[in-house]
C-alpha cells in the first residue's frame, strides 16, 4: 500500500467563493471587445466610412454565411478541415507527449535530443512545405505531417517542462517510501505535471488549427482555409470574412472545450495545482 505524499495544497487556506456580481461581470467582459467591434463595423458601413471592396457590410457576410450552409458547402469544408486537423493533432500531441516524457524522465537523452529538438523548431511550417511536398506528394498525407509537426512542438516542450517542475522534496520523499520508478512517475510526476501537460496541449491545438489553414491556403482544393483562398481569388470578400468567422468560431469553441477539460483534470483527487 503506496503512502500518501503531501503536497503544496494542503498548506492552502479554502478560496472564497465570487460574489455573483463579480461572476456576472467575468462572463460578460470577454464579449465587451468584440460587440464593441461589431457595432463599429456595422456604423462604418452603414455611414460609408469603409468601402465595401474593402470591408464588406456584416449583413452581407451573414447572407453569404448563410447559404453556405444551406447549400451544404460549409459542412463539407468544414468536415475536411476537422478531419484533417483531428489526424494531424492527434499524431502530434501522442508524439509529443512522448517525446517529451522520454526527455522528461532522462537526463541523458535530453542532453542528445533536446539542442537539435530547439533548432528544428525555429523554423517555420511553410519552411517544410517542400521537402515534404517532394516526400508525399501534395495529398492529404502532406496536411497530416504538417499539422502534426506543428503541434508537436508545444506539447513537447511543456511535458518536458511539466516533467521537470515536480518539486525535489517530493521525489525524496518517495524515495524515503521506497517509491519504484513507475509508483514515482504515476504518484508524483504526472499529478503535478497534469496542468502543464493541458496547456501544451491547448498550445498544441492552437498551432494546429493556425497551420490547418495556412496548408489549405497553399496546398488544398477543399477547406476551410481553400473557402479563404477561393473567395480571395474571385474578389468576394464576404465569402472571405464568413470563412474567417467560422476559422475563429471554431477555433475558439474547441478551445474553451479544452479549457474545461483542464479545470476537470486539476479538480481530480491528486491532482497538483
């Protein structure tokens, strides 16, 4: 029977719950922004500030939005693009928690890996494009390295960086215990690893999502981002600004998803925070 370590939350006094004002105004604020931006982009095409070859009027965009979905077009780029960025994350979160678990857990390994791990990583997604558009063609196979490369990155970094962070009291503790290897890296690394291990791989997704759309912008005939690009070409821009909306409130969306799986993760039982 494993012992029960201490950790830095029982010295915490219990937090005080927000008053419900406060809660009210934490939910409204974030939308303070972007209403104000709204309501000066809907006054500057209404009294002609902005051309509409410039910036088209927001009802424009929501017709435009609107029979996009209804002829079905939306969907379908919509679908490609999750599936794209779906593959390409998952391979890279699983890589990069890997990756950065191995880095993680041995000295010597992160001596040998992590300088070169730090050079690739300056350069850029569309750096890459070539080299793997002349391994893989420009397929979907391309999409999938990409994504899957961007995400990597975070992910890596902040497992190895989660890994690292267990304070060195605890890990003596077990030691004093007589923790296994497994029982220390089960028991002590991952719970206080777990909130940083959420934010890479919200880092993750971030960076995927960004590179889905630029590949698509490049190298696709379908998507979200080939929806920009189609649009750009034929000089209709509000087909432009629907395809950015719907990037943005997807993107946004699957990151507030994120978020609260992470307060789950951190309110589990063990859980360092």
């Amino acid at each position: 029977m494993s012992a029960v370590l201490p950790t830095s939350d029982t010295l915490r006094a219990p937090a005080r719950a927000p008053l419900p004002w406060r809660r009210l105004a934490d939910g409204v604020l974030p939308f303070l922004l972007p209403a104000v931006l709204l309501a000066l982009w809907f006054a500057g095409a209404e009294r002609g500030w902005i051309s509409p070859q410039v910036l088209p009027p927001p009802q424009y965009v929501w017709e435009t939005l609107r029979d996009l979905a209804a002829s079905g077009d939306l969907w379908h780029h919509v679908s490609t693009s999750f599936t794209r960025v779906g593959v390409g994350f998952l391979a890279g979160t699983l890589g990069g928690l890997a990756l950065g678990s191995a880095m993680g857990l041995s000295r010597r390994f992160e001596a040998y890996v992590l300088p070169t791990f730090n050079a690739l990583v300056q350069i850029p997604v569309l750096a890459w494009l070539p080299f793997v558009l002349l391994l893989v063609g420009i397929g979907e196979p391309l999409k999938y390295i990409l994504i899957a490369k961007a995400a990597l990155v975070p992910v890596a970094l902040n497992t190895l960086q989660g890994f690292r962070q267990v304070p060195g009291a605890l890990r003596e503790v077990g030691q004093v215990y007589g923790y296994t290897r497994r029982q220390e890296v089960l028991d002590i690394v991952l719970p206080h690893a777990v909130p940083t291990l959420f934010t890479g791989v919200r880092l993750g997704f971030t960076k995927a999502w960004l590179s889905l759309v630029v590949v698509e912008l490049v190298a696709s005939s379908e998507g979200l981002g080939y929806l920009i690009v189609y649009g750009r070409q034929l000089f209709q821009l509000d087909q432009v600004m629907a395809a950015v909306f719907v990037v943005g409130a997807i993107g946004y969306a699957i990151d507030r998803l994120l978020d609260r799986f992470e307060t789950a993760a951190q309110r589990r039982p063990g859980a360092a925070r």
